[in-house]
C-alpha cells in the first residue's frame, strides 16, 4: 500500500467515525449493526464471558 493509499483510507476511518460518534443515537445503532450491543445497550453474548453479569449501558 502506497502511503497515499494509506492517507486515503485514513480520512475514510476518520470520516466515519465522525459521522458515527456525531450522537449517541449514531453510536448505539453502530454498535448495534455490529452486534455488539443488544438494542437495549447491553452487550451480545458474544462480547460477555458467562461469569460476567449482564448490565445495561449507563449513558
């Protein structure tokens, strides 16, 4: 990868995560989208270890 490759595909990332941390709102439903979080903000099981309780997100 050339370094402006490189440079491009940096303003991208950082063009997007402008755009996803705009609002929580934003934030949420991207973290939702990538499974991370539950719609009711807690985390999927997949990011929680079985001794670990489930709790919601303080916002």
């Amino acid at each position: 990868m050339s370094t402006k490759e490189h440079n491009e595909h940096l303003e991208k990332l950082k063009s997007l995560s402008a755009k996803i941390l705009k609002s929580k709102k934003s934030a949420s439903a991207f973290l939702v989208s990538a499974g991370i979080h539950t719609k009711s903000g807690n985390l999927t099981k997949h990011y929680t270890t079985p001794s670990q309780p489930r709790q919601p997100v303080k916002h």
